[in-house]
C-alpha cells in the first residue's frame, strides 16, 4: 500500500507542519494559554486547600504553592489523617507542612506511616512524638532503613535503653545527630572509648555537639589525637569541650582567633593555659573576644592571671552583666567596701546572689546603691 504523505505535494505537507509549529497565530495563542490556565488553576487549587484546610495564612500559602502543586486533595488528605491518628492537632500539623511543604506529597502508608510505627515502639509515643517531630520535621525526610534505624540503635545501645535517646532527641537540636548521619557513629565512640573516654562525658558530646560523632571516621581520629596533644585528658570532661570546640573550627578562624589574644600581650604559653581551662571560650565570636580582653585590661587592669582565673567572664553577657556590675563595684572599692580580689567572684553570682551581697547588703551605708545599678542596667 503506498503511504498517503507520499500523495501530499511536498510544499503543501511543509507548510502544514510549519503552521502547527506556530506560524498560525490561532494555534499560537490558544495552546500555551490553555497550559497557562492549567498551571494557574493547579496553584489556585493548592493555596485554597493550605488556606482552607490547613489555616495557612494567604502569604504562607503563596510561599508553599511554589514548591508543592496539588492537582488532587487525596494524597494530602490521607497524610493529614495519619498525623491527627497519631495525635497530632490542626495547628500542629499547619506548623509541620508551613516548613515542609513536601511532606503533604509523601506516601502516607510506605513512606511516613514506617517512620511513625517505628518510632513509636522506640519509646517516642503520645505528646513525645508530637514535640519531637513538630520542633524538626525534617525526621520524616530522612531514610528509615539508612538513616533512622541504625542511629536509633546505636544510640540505644549507647544509653542502655530508649530513655537516653528520647531525652536526647526531646532536647534542643538533639535530632541533629540524624544529619548526615554515617556508619561512622559507632567506630568514633569506640575510638573514644578505647582513648579512656567514659561513656558519660561521650555522652555529654552528643547533648552539646550531636553531629560531632558522625564525622569521618579518619578525620575525627586525627582531632582526637589533636585534642590529646592541646593537652587535654581524655578523662577529664574538658577533653569533650576540647574535641567539640577543634570539630567545630577551621584552622584559620582559630588562628585568628589565637591573634586576638596575642595582640593584647599574651604569650602562647598562657593563651595555651587559658584554653586547658576553659575551652568554649573559642567559641565566642571575634568581636565578642576582642571586646572582652580590652573592657577587662584596658578598663579594668586585669592581668592574664586575673583572666585565666576566671575565664568563664570571656563570653558573660556584657550589656546585662559585666558593665553594670563592674560600676557597682569600682563604687563599692572606691567607698573601701570591698577590695579589688572580689570582682572575678562577683561576675560569676547569679543575679539575686549578686543583688544579696553587692548591693542590698551596703543600703544602709549608701542608701542610692540600689537606685544607682537600676540605672546602670536600664541605660544598657
């Protein structure tokens, strides 16, 4: 049988295709205006239903409308279900998918509801579960079998049952240990312990710094034995502060750092000391560190002992602690109430301590004392 095309004058046949191409503006118009409506509709469909169903304000709806696109209700419908059956209220679940969007589009019945079940028989049931997921989402993104499993384990095998890793995940921040999550958990708290390292101040690395353990292996081996060499005792509870403080800092930004204290006259051997004692002072920012050094020295004429003695007063707040109180007791000294050795202490008192014995306790000599810190503390 001969092809019909080939009974089509080649001329007429090109200028067919070129007119459905798009050189005839009716087609032109009509069919990129229908994906148009399409694609509209779709978005009106989705801010409708997260305004409507979920209480999302018109903004927020508008936000998430560009990453999700509901072209039905059942999928989303279902997932609203499975979080209200395990306990989850409307402004609970508005807040959970108002941050993760992507979630409304997940399979409720092998994807969440696996991660849901096996959470729950890990101890993480009733308002638990609900406190957990709503402070982070981001759980349900993660993979049951490669992720989830087999940190839950571990961390169970860790704290000897459930309680430690619901405490530990109730905690703020404390499910960042799931990020980036690696097979290197297990043989970094091994390396840990078989450095002396107790269980309990490893533990402690998982409640100030989670994600610490699931570096690479290789790379967290090279910073324990860094932390050893700063001369830290892997059996002290600083050792932890130590690792977690070299983990968390490129070498640059330490070195800079370290500029700081050098620039206000401080050797490498009492910068050195003054990091044994109190590691987390490295921490502070740059600016947080050069204000602290040049208020205590240039201001008040403490010595690097002075400093090192107290080194906790480095990152005390300066604006509600340090300046008031440092012009209640350079009053106190000038009236010879006190003597200079006292102001460390003083800092370090928590504030009705320091009221009790710093100002209540001098009235009945300086009658303004109290007037005078309420002033000092409303100008900051």
């Amino acid at each position: 049988m001969t092809n019909f095309l080939f009974k089509v004058p080649p001329r007429l046949f090109a200028q067919d295709l070129q007119k459905f191409a798009g050189n005839d503006t009716t087609i032109s118009r009509k069919f990129p205006s229908s994906l148009s409506e399409i694609s509209q509709s779709t978005n009106n469909r989705t801010v409708d239903y997260l305004v409507h169903t979920l209480g999302f304000s018109k903004d927020s709806a508008l936000a998430a409308a560009k990453r999700i696109h509901l072209k039905t209700t059942a999928n989303p419908d279902s997932v609203i279900a499975l979080f209200k059956a395990y306990g989850f209220t409307l402004s609970d679940t508005a807040s959970i998918f108002c941050r993760n969007p992507n979630l409304l589009l997940a399979d409720p019945d092998t994807t969440l509801k696996p991660k849901f079940e096996f959470l729950s028989r890990n101890g993480f049931t009733g308002h638990v579960l609900v406190d957990v997921i709503s402070r982070d989402p981001s759980i349900l993104r993660r993979s049951l079998k490669k992720q989830i499993v087999p940190c839950i384990d571990i961390l169970r095998n860790f704290f000897g049952s459930t309680d430690g890793v619901v405490s530990l995940f109730s905690a703020r921040r404390g499910t960042w240990v799931l990020r980036n999550f690696s097979e290197s958990v297990a043989p970094n708290i091994e390396l840990l312990r078989a450095n002396g390292v107790p269980d309990s101040n490893i533990a402690k690395i998982f409640w100030v710094r989670p994600r610490t353990l699931a570096r690479d292996a290789e790379e967290f081996s090279d910073i324990v034995e860094k932390t050893k060499e700063a001369g830290f005792n892997p059996s002290s509870p600083m050792f932890t502060y130590g690792l977690c403080t070299f983990l968390g800092m490129k070498k640059d930004k330490w070195l800079s750092k370290q500029h700081i204290f050098t620039s206000f006259g401080w050797s490498e051997e009492q910068f050195q000391s003054l990091f044994l004692k109190q590691p987390t002072i490295m921490n502070s920012s740059e600016e947080q560190i050069k204000r602290a050094l040049d208020f205590l020295m240039n201001k008040l004429d403490w010595t690097h002992e002075e400093i090192s003695k107290y080194p906790n007063v480095l990152y005390l707040s300066f604006e509600k602690r340090v300046v008031p109180r440092s012009s209640i007791l350079q009053h106190l000294i000038s009236k010879g109430f006190i003597k200079k050795t006292n102001f460390g202490r003083a800092f370090m008192l928590s504030e009705d301590k320091f009221l009790v014995k710093f100002v209540m306790q001098y009235l009945s000599e300086d009658p303004h004392l109290l007037e005078m810190y309420q002033k000092e503390m409303a100008v900051l």
